[in-house]
C-alpha cells in the first residue's frame, strides 16, 4: 500500500525546499520526514529533476516537529548547493 504524501514547500535562496513527515513503521507513534530540493516550477516528486534529497535517522515525536526538522536539513543542503556552485 502506497503512503499518502502531503508535501510542504519553501522558497529559499532561489529554490524550492520540499518537506514530508512520514509515520515511522516502527515504532508507529513517532515520525521522520523526507526533504527534496528542486529549481521552482519543477517536479520535486520526479528524481531526475532533484537537487537535493535528505531524511535523517532520528525520531520525531509529532508530524509537525518532524516537519521542522526537514525544513532546518532542506536549508543547509541549499547553502551547500549555493556554496559549492
């Protein structure tokens, strides 16, 4: 079965910072997020079109925390991005 995935989008620094919390399967009370980092416009769900993609291995005890904490990772891996660029 296939997870619904809402996504939440930032513009920062001329990119499109996209965050998802995901329910962790186990165990099922705590979350993780997935973050992509896209040109604006573009389609941060198809890989050719990523910058950037990031999760981390910590555990979240609500969607929102977990939301906040992809947001912070989605930041620093577009700074890195313009850094490097």
């Amino acid at each position: 079965m296939e997870k619904q995935q809402n996504w939440s989008t930032e513009l920062y620094q001329g990119l499109e910072v996209h965050v998802t919390a995901l329910r962790k399967e186990d165990p099922p009370q705590l979350w993780d997020y997935t973050v992509r980092i896209c040109e604006p416009g573009l389609d941060a769900s198809a890989e050719s079109e990523l910058a950037a993609e990031s999760g981390d291995d910590e555990d979240y005890e609500t969607a929102d925390e977990a939301l906040a904490a992809g947001f912070s990772r989605g930041y620093v891996l577009v700074d890195r991005i313009r850094k490097d660029g």
